[in-house]
C-alpha cells in the first residue's frame, strides 16, 4: 500500500471574487442551501465562543486511515498560503491526526487553517494561536502509529459534507461552510443580498418596528380559553 497522490485542481477564481466571502459568515452561507454543504456541526473549533480565529481558505485535502497519518504527512508540503488542511479521517476518535508540531509548521507555510474528522492533540498550543485556526471532532493525547497510507487532494467527507480539492471552507464560533468553485461564483450576490436583508430587519427593530411588522407573519388568531380558536 502507498500514499496517492491526485492532482491539484486549476482555478479561474479571481483573488477579489474569493475575497467577497470573508464577509460572509457560515451561518448565512449555509442558509443559501445547496450547493454550499455543512459539515456536522460535532466538529468544532479548538478555542472557546468569542476568541476564535476566522477560518478562510481553499481546502487541500488529506484522506486517512488511523491510526496512519501518511496522508496528512504528503499533504502538508502542498498546503500553502490562504489555503486549509482538511484532514479526513471518518470521525476517528482514538488517534491525533495533527498536533502541536505538524501545526507550527502549517503556520511556518502561511497555512489559513485546519478541519479535521478526527481527533488531534496538543491542544493546549494549538488553541492559543490565532493564526491558525483549528476545528476537530476529538480531542485525543494518543498519537498515530504509521505514515503509509492515504491520498492527498482527493474528495473527502468531513462530517458528511463532501470537499473537493480547491473548496472555500468558512469557518467561524458557529461552525463550517464549504462552498465549490462554482458556488464562490455564482453565489456571492445572493449572500450579499441576505447580509443586507438582516442588516435592514436589524436596523428595524432597533427603530421599534414589531416583530410580526419585520418578518411579515400572518394575522394571529385569538384562542378560547381551552386552547383552541375561538
């Protein structure tokens, strides 16, 4: 058995149409609906609400089998700036698939971050770098066992949403989002338009409008004493 290794894919995104979604949280580009996908929202961010990084970055992806770590090892040289490790290792709770000295080499490289379906460690260090931001399903002090297995930029699972090389992975307190190409294209206007949208319905409120006013709800009816209409 051996590491495979897939070609990196070519891109025809500008720098300025990628750069129209770090204003967008995760949370209005999931509610876009499909093609941007959510992983399981188990995987989580290292550091506590309030103090985590911003994730931003096209993926690079390593598929695992633990407790081998080959393919986190081959894709680590290929992870450049702007970029995230996602490392796919089916929820496996046991072994680390990254710790505290793969991840100071991932910053050394201008790495934009890391999502793992898996487990890591170390993260004590990894938690108070906000540099580097990490989202993981596990935590774990056990450490891998061989370096021989896996592929690098194939399409993975993470959490159940799949990732092609070259996906926008956001990544914030609430969780992730992973956008194609395709989507980081034709979708920016529609999540530019539903910023604005809870911009307006925010700005109402704060001048007084009712609730029922802002989100347009349906005339309510009054109920009988039993709980049933009158």
């Amino acid at each position: 058995m051996s590491i495979r290794r897939h070609p990196s894919p070519n891109c025809d995104l500008t720098a300025e149409e990628i750069a129209r979604w770090r204003a967008v949280p995760p949370a209005v580009a999931v509610d876009l609906g499909a093609p941007i996908r959510q992983p399981d929202p188990a995987i989580r961010p290292l550091s506590p609400p309030g103090r985590q990084p911003r994730l931003f970055g096209r993926a690079v992806t390593a598929l695992c089998s633990p407790p081998d770590f080959g393919a986190v090892l081959a894709a680590l040289d290929l992870v450049g700036p702007g970029e995230v490790l996602v490392i796919a290792a089916g929820g496996h709770a046991e072994t680390a698939m990254l710790g505290e000295i793969l991840g100071a080499q991932l910053r050394r490289q201008g790495a934009a971050g890391v999502a793992c379906d898996g487990a890591v460690r170390d993260v004590g260090t990894l938690a108070g770098w906000d540099d580097l931001p990490v989202f993981t399903r596990h935590v774990t002090p056990r450490g891998p066992t061989s370096a021989r297995l896996g592929a690098v930029n194939a399409p993975v699972s993470l959490g159940g949403a799949l990732v092609r090389p070259g996906d926008l992975l956001l990544g914030d307190d609430d969780g992730l989002a992973v956008i194609p190409p395709g989507a980081v294209r034709g979708m920016i206007a529609a999540a530019e338009a539903k910023l604005r949208l809870e911009a307006a319905w925010d700005a109402r409120l704060a001048a007084g409008t009712p609730v029922a006013e802002v989100f347009e709800l349906p005339p309510t009816e009054a109920a009988s004493a039993d709980g049933d209409p009158a």
